[in-house]
C-alpha cells in the first residue's frame, strides 16, 4: 500500500533523524552497507588507504553492529505491532532472480562504496559531490532495471 | 559503550522510519523506478523529508570541531568521482531495480523470516563478504608490487 505523503515525509524525517543522530553523536556515516561490510570484512582487512579511520576500528566495530541489531529490533517491533509492515510480497519475482539481486546489491554497494542510507541520505546531505553522482547513477540504473525486468520480463506473459 | 548504545536506538528509529514511509515494502520503492509506467512518487517525499533533517545535521557539523561522543568526525574525505564509484553504484541500482530491495530494508523486513527476503538478504551477504576478500586481496598485490603500481599509473 503507497504511503501517504504525510507518512512519506514523517518517515522519511525519521530516517533522517536517525542518521543524522549517528552523525552528530558518533560522527559515523549512517551508511547501511557499509555496516554490512564492516561486519563481514576478513579479518586484518585494512580500510581503504586514503580513508579516515571508519567504524570497524573504533571500538572494535561495535556500534556498526549494534545499528544493525537495532534494525533487526526495530523490525521486530513492526512484526509485533503491524506485520504488513515486514511482510514478503509476491512481486511475480522468481526467487534465482532475488539471488541475482541479492548478489548485485551486494556487490555494487561494496565497490561503489555505499547505498540509499549511505550515499543517498548522508552523502547527499553533507552535499557530497561523490554521492550526488553515485545517487543519480543508481537511481537510473534502477529505473533501467525496473522497466527491463517487471515492465518488459514479468509483463510479457499478459499481452 | 555510548557509541554502541545510540547507535542501536538509532537503527530502531531508523527502521520504525523505513515502515512508515512504506519503503519496506518493495513495490513502493520499484513504483517510484517504474518511471515509465505507473509512477509512484512517494520515495521522492521520503528522500525530502530524510535531507530536510540531515542537512541540518550536517551543517551543524560542518562547524563542530568533534561529534558530541567521539574523538572526530569518520567521514569520507575523498571527492572522487571514478569508475569504481560509479560502476559500483550502477550494479547496485540494478540490483536494487530487480527487487526493490536495498540493503536496510532487506534487514528490516528479514525478521519476518520470509523465504523471499531470506534468500535476497542470505545473496546480499555472501555477494558483501565475496567483495571484501576480492577487494582485500588486490589491496595486497598492490602493496606487495609498488613498482607495478606506479608504472600503471604513468
């Protein structure tokens, strides 16, 4: 179900909020990708040279972790009070083509260095000419992918 | 310890804002794609109202000399705009485009343990750590072979 826009933009203030609470108090980069990595990195994998030091190295990477589990928390609290919330929807998506997604998303967010969290609401935000242009590049790219996939693919079967 | 602990409130905020604004269920993120279809705007206002609140941060510490429980801001300091950024960021939108799901989301809506999102979120996982090693790998060809890494860069 679309949201509301006045639910659109209070949610989308909470998560606003929330990053920028991350930014403000801890001075990390609200970057959900980057948390993933940080907590699948092999062991004695440096940071990027060039890079400040990132969540990994301070304090053991706990608060990446912790953001993370507070996702989870945050999920159950949906499941329990309104399930729809987290809900799977059959979107006609066979499911080798959620594992192909799966493995993109994977990808890309480790090599183009973030994602919506990361590049689209904090990037963007400090006014990051990096995330403007990673931004931009994966909002048409998920536009190419929609239109390829869900408006020609899955479509094909109706006309 | 206060890093940890705000850090955890802040992902359970987080997530109560990705189900309010809908953008946990993927056919409002793969509405708002579908630009050549049925458009949904929704994550439009979703994106605005998450700027309006972190660009205000952000000024804020643009001008801070520290963040209020840390030693110093971990920001990405590099501004270049290069084919790993945007090769990656394309494949991620791509991947995003497939199944409406982006990596926050995915976790959030995991806990309903739904094989769809499980099998997305498992794939995310394995495809995030795979990277990692390719990624940590070549960090240390590339220290091991300074002299092949200057001569490529001629």
């Amino acid at each position: 179900m679309s949201p509301t826009p006045l639910a659109a933009l209070g949610g989308g203030a909470l998560i606003g909020a929330a990053a920028a609470v991350v930014l403000v108090v801890n001075g990390q980069i609200a970057g959900v990708s980057g948390m993933l990595g940080v907590l699948v990195r092999p062991r004695g994998h440096a940071d990027r040279i060039g890079e400040p030091p990132s969540a990994s190295t301070v304090d053991g990477g706990a608060q990446p972790a912790a953001f993370l589990t507070g996702l989870v928390a945050g999920g159950l609290l949906w499941l329990f009070l309104r399930p729809e919330t987290v809900a799977s929807v059959d979107s006609g998506l066979p499911l080798p083509w959620l594992v192909l997604a799966g493995a993109l998303v994977g990808v890309g967010t480790q090599v183009g260095a973030g994602c919506t969290s990361g590049h689209g609401v904090c990037g963007v935000g400090r006014g990051s000419p990096r995330s403007i242009a990673a931004t931009a590049t994966f909002m048409a790219m998920g536009a190419v992918a929609t239109f390829l996939v869900h408006h020609l693919w899955l479509a094909r079967g109706a006309r | 310890m206060v890093g940890a602990a705000v850090a955890f409130v802040a992902g359970i905020i987080f997530a109560l804002g990705l189900g309010v604004s809908g953008m946990t269920d993927p056919r409002n993120v793969l509405g708002f794609l579908d630009v050549f279809g049925r458009w949904d705007p929704s994550l439009a206002l979703v994106m605005v109202g998450a700027l309006a609140v972190y660009a205000t941060a952000a000024r804020w510490a643009r001008g801070a000399p520290r963040p209020l429980a840390a030693l110093r801001f971990a920001v990405p300091r590099s501004n270049a705009i290069d084919a790993r950024l945007l090769g990656g960021a394309a494949v991620f939108g791509f991947g995003w485009g497939v199944a409406g799901y982006c990596p926050g989301p995915a976790v959030v809506d995991a806990v309903a343990l739904s094989p769809r999102t499980v099998t997305f979120v498992a794939s995310m996982l394995v495809a995030t750590a795979a990277t990692q090693r390719w990624q940590a790998r070549r960090a240390r060809a590339g220290r091991r072979s300074p002299q092949d890494a200057r001569t490529a860069a001629t």
